[in-house]
C-alpha cells in the first residue's frame, strides 16, 4: 500500500503498558484462549524482562515499517497528539521543498 500510496503509522504508545507495577501475585488471563498464568510483579527480574519484551516488540514494528516505507508518528496517552503531529508535516514539508 506504501508504494502507491502516502501511508503514515501513528503508534500510540502507554507507559503503563511498557511496565508492570510490583503489584504482587496476579493471575492474567489471556483473552483469546482463556489461558490463565499467574506472573509474580514484586520480582525485579520478571518486571525487567516484561519493559524488555515491551522494548523489543516496539522497535521491531520500527523495523517493519522503515521496511515497508511507512512514516511512523509517536504519540503517548499522557500528552497531546497534536505536537508530534504539527512536527512531522513540518519535517515533511521541509523535506519536499529540497
């Protein structure tokens, strides 16, 4: 789609999704196979590797985009949209008069 057409991502990205609290014991349950695992928040080493997997999965849909010639925008659920978006045409349209 990317090759005929101007295609531009924006990801939205929540810091509350990147880390988990060290809540303690809880019990997830996976929404599509109703697969329940219970994951131990107050450890160190368990929040470390789920804001690591968090960190991998963000950048390797960086990567598919750069691929796919997709222009990505990051926007976050604590703050406006509207910065990153007026920043990005502006960086476009500088781009284009060259």
């Amino acid at each position: 789609m990317a090759g005929r057409h101007d295609v531009v991502a924006i990801s939205i990205r929540d810091s509350a999704e990147e880390a988990l609290p060290a809540a303690g014991l809880l019990v997830l349950t996976d929404p599509e196979t109703g697969e329940e695992v219970a994951v131990d928040t107050s450890r160190a080493d368990v929040r470390r590797a789920y804001r690591e997997l968090a960190l991998r999965e963000r950048e390797a849909t960086r990567r598919i985009l750069r691929r796919l010639g997709v222009d990505e925008v990051p926007v976050t659920t604590d703050g406006s949209y509207i910065g990153p978006l007026l920043a990005f045409f502006r960086r476009r349209e500088k781009q284009q008069r060259r």
